[in-house]
C-alpha cells in the first residue's frame, strides 16, 4: 500500500506542477496579448494623425519652443483657436489676440490673406523649433489636452510679452 501512497502523491505534486505551468503560460498569453494590443493601439494612434504617449508626454515635458509661435500672426491665430476651443480664459485670450492683432496692424482683410494667422486659427501652430504642430490632431486624452492647455497658455504669454 506504501506504494501506491506514493504513487498517488507524485500524481498530485506532478498535476498541481502542471496546473501552475498551465497559469503561468496563460498569465504569459495575456501579458503578450496586453501588450500587442497596446502598441496596436499606439500605431493605430500615431496613423490615426494623434501623437503617441511617449510624443505627447515629449511635448509636455520638453522645452517650450515645441510649443510656442514662431511669430506673432500665428499666436495671435492660435489665441483665437484656443479660446474656441475653450482651452484658454476666452476673455482674456480675446482681449489680447485683439490687442495684437492692432499693434500688427492686422485688420480684417489682412487677416483673411495672412497665411501664419489662417494657420492658427486652424489650430497649425507654427513653433519655434521650426515644426508645425497641429493641435486639433493630439486627440481628445487627458494628457493630449494638457499639451493643447500648456500651448494656449505659452502663447499667450508671448501675446502678453509682445504688447510690453
């Protein structure tokens, strides 16, 4: 009977063995299948006209030239986008962009040919570093808006240090 005691306690130590290798590997398969469809969704993203998570937290965290105009018909543009966008203080954001759009001498028709304010209005901003970032393809995340509201805001900044 020793035997047979024995016999049956290496079957249950080899079939929990078994079990346990059976929940790893489907704990493997999920992970695999997790992170497939993450980076599926990245590209999907980025091929979509949205920026990645690693370009969008680039943008947040970097310098502020990513995000700030190159010139100040495009900011005054941008200004207009981010307050219709409800992405900047409307009131504030208008006084400004108006203020500029003055000291520019932009008025309305000259405002329907410049190409750098059409583009911001487009919400194209036209950046320092020489890129153009297009804030209405970022999407609608939380940190995609956090980009869009730190644009607004440095813009802004720029119209208000331009009318110093």
């Amino acid at each position: 009977m020793k035997p047979a005691k024995t016999l049956l306690c290496c079957a249950l130590v080899a079939g929990s063995l078994l079990s346990s290798t059976a929940i790893a590997a489907s704990w493997q398969e999920s992970l695999s299948s997790a992170a497939s469809q993450l980076s599926h969704d990245s590209s999907a993203t980025s091929s979509q006209g949205g920026l990645s998570l690693s370009s969008l937290t680039g943008l947040l965290n970097g310098g502020n030239k990513a995000l700030s105009a190159d010139n100040m018909n495009n900011a005054a543009g941008i200004m207009q986008y981010c307050a219709k966008q409800k992405l900047a203080s409307v009131t504030s954001t208008e006084n400004v962009k108006n203020q500029v759009l003055d000291k520019l001498g932009l008025g309305a028709q000259e405002q329907k040919q410049d190409i750098n304010y059409l583009d911001g209005l487009q919400g194209l901003l036209n950046s320092q570093n020489g890129e153009q970032l297009n804030l209405t393809e970022l999407g609608n995340s939380k940190l995609a808006e956090k980009v869009k509201t730190k644009a607004c805001d440095l813009v802004l900044k720029q119209g208000v240090n331009f009318l110093s």
